[in-house]
C-alpha cells in the first residue's frame, strides 16, 4: 500500500509540474530485485488509491500507468 501510494503522489506532482494530466510513465526497478521485489512493484501500479482511476500495463520489470481521463 505503501508503494501505491508514493506512486499515485509521484503521478499528482508530475501532472502539477507538468500542468497537463500524465497518461503514460514507465517504472523501472533495480537489476537485483528478485521476482517477488518486482511483482511487488507491478503490484502497487495496480493497486488503486482511494477515487483514482488508471489501468496496469507491465512488461519485464517495468509497468506503465495510463490515466483515465
């Protein structure tokens, strides 16, 4: 839960930054995660805060969030 959340607080300060919403973004992780570090991490990309909407697409080790608009 705890990396969900960091993720959705990283998506909102890209999208204020950038003054646009984010649609896409790739998340990597470190070559010596083992297979449970990065499930862990396609985990919380598809975990959904509370009122936010996004759809999970992963692909080895890195997942991409698409914002719903």
């Amino acid at each position: 839960e705890i990396s969900a959340a960091v993720l959705q607080k990283l998506k909102g300060e890209a999208e204020r930054y950038l003054g646009e919403s984010v649609q896409q973004a790739v998340i990597t992780v470190p070559a010596y995660f083992n297979d449970a570090q990065r499930q862990a991490t396609k985990d919380a990309a598809h975990r959904r805060p509370r009122g936010a909407a996004h759809h999970q697409r992963a692909h080895r080790g890195r997942a991409r969030l698409r914002a719903r608009q």
